[in-house]
C-alpha cells in the first residue's frame, strides 16, 4: 500500500503489486469501491467470478466475502481503492432524494466498465490527496449518484428455514465474542448440527468456512478500534490473538497494510 488517506466517512488507498499478489477470501464491515489503473486482477465475491482489467471499477458491499489476485506478468497491478461507511453513503442517497429512507443500498457487485463510477473514484481520491473545502463532499456525492445508476446487487443465496435459524444463531453468537478465537466444535453445539454440516452449510451461505469468517469479524472489530486510536498491542491481546506477529500477518493479509501503518494513517500519504 502506497498511500493511505482517511477523510469524512472514508479510506481512500493507493495499491500497487509489483509481483503476483493475491488477498485471500476476507470480508469489510465498509463498501470497497476500487478502480484499477493497470494490471489485471481476477476476483471472486460472493460465488461469483469477475476480471476487471485497467479502467474497470470494482464494487463490494459491506460483510460481502472477497477474494483477488493480480496478473503482474504484463506490468504492474495500480489501484485506488475506497473504503466507504455504509451509514455515510445512505445518508448521503437520502439527503439528494435517491432513497426514501437513509438505510445502506446494495450496490451491484462484480467489476464493470463504467466511466462514470471510475471518474468519480478518482475524483474521491484527489480529494484525499488534497482536501480543499467541498471538494470530498461533492466528491463523494458524485460517486454516490454514480454507483445507485450502476444497479442494484445480485439476489442472496437462499437456504431453507431451518438452515437460516441454524446460521443466525451462529452469526450472533460470532459477532458477540470477538475476543478470542473460538472452536468448531462449540458453535456445532449453538448450531444444534454436526461439525460437518455447519461447514457446509455456513461455507455455502457465506463464501467461507465459520473459523475463518469469525477472524474477519475481529479484524473488522481491530480497525474499528485502531481508527479510535486504541494501541496497537492492546487491540490485539483485547482481540485474542496470541502475539503482535499474529495480528500483523493476520491483518496484512486483508489490508495489504501493517496495523502501525493503518494507525497512523491521516490525510497525508504514508512512507513507502
């Protein structure tokens, strides 16, 4: 990560792989609206498969499960991505009269040719760079208006009645314990339902395995925290990881940033 700039409402990151590089399935509690500069990158969300190439746009929804890899053999992969708070991106819809309620839309996920979305992630990301009066407000109303006229999201998977009792006492119960890592044996006992089939099932509702979502859910809960400007090594003991080393890998595999560096961000770019 080359820059990283936070401003009302939003992260705004700068990107580039030199390498064959790849983030592994992990999932933001924001919207992640990226425009690729260079490079390809194949992406998996939520089941689906997308390729965006340069000039395309990609677009995720808050909690959608993701996954990337970049094809640097043509020269290297440059993105700008932005983080976007779901409860600022609603209010911004309903003040300018594009949703009746100020409740988050979702958006069309995938990646798409879309000059419109492009221009104004770009315009997001000068803003950053640069903030003079208005300029990011304006910005991100521009990007706003340009990602609800990009459509709506796919359909969510469907499950039966049971399955979805099963998954959201799950869910609730991951969500509530955020400070240590938890066994499957104890969320099959919650679920009321073998080990196996609360993989499966859990796998096919939410793009990965339980174990694995609920270390999204704490690296969530850690830039929640960092943001507030907690410490570094008492997010991660606070957390449940075993040592500093843990978390940072842990967190640098979703954010292409170590957690010194994400605390630190402001407005200005951090060091290479």
């Amino acid at each position: 990560m080359a820059e990283l700039y936070r401003v009302e409402g939003m992260e705004v990151a700068r990107l580039q792989a030199q390498t064959a590089a790849r983030f592994p399935r992990h999932t933001h509690a924001e919207y992640v609206v990226g425009a690729n500069l260079s490079g390809s990158e194949q992406i998996w969300v939520d089941g689906r498969e997308f390729t965006a190439n340069a000039h395309s746009v990609t677009v995720y929804n808050p909690e959608a499960v993701q996954a990337s890899t970049f094809d640097t053999t043509t020269g290297s992969a440059d993105f700008v991505s932005l983080y976007i708070e779901p409860q600022r991106l609603a209010t911004v819809a309903a003040e300018n009269g594009w949703r009746t309620r100020a409740v988050a839309p979702e958006l069309n996920q995938g990646a798409f040719s879309n000059a419109a979305v492009l221009q104004a992630i770009l315009a997001c990301y000068r803003a950053a760079r640069q903030p003079l009066e208005g300029d990011v407000e304006t910005a991100m109303l521009e990007l706003t208006a340009a990602l609800l006229a990009n459509g709506a999201t796919c359909p969510a998977a469907t499950t039966s009645s049971v399955d979805t009792q099963m998954l959201g006492r799950v869910l609730d119960y991951l969500r509530a314990h955020l400070d240590a890592p938890i066994g499957l044996e104890q969320l099959a006992a919650i679920g009321n339902v073998s080990k196996h089939h609360l993989i499966r099932t859990f796998k096919a509702a939410v793009g990965m395995p339980p174990l694995a979502y609920h270390m999204q859910l704490r690296l969530i809960e850690a830039r929640r925290r960092l943001r507030l400007g907690r410490h570094i090594q008492d997010v991660a003991l606070g957390l449940g990881f075993y040592d500093l080393s843990h978390f940072s890998n842990a967190f640098r595999k979703v954010m292409g940033i170590s957690p010194l560096r994400f605390a630190v961000a402001t407005q200005f770019a951090c060091p290479a």
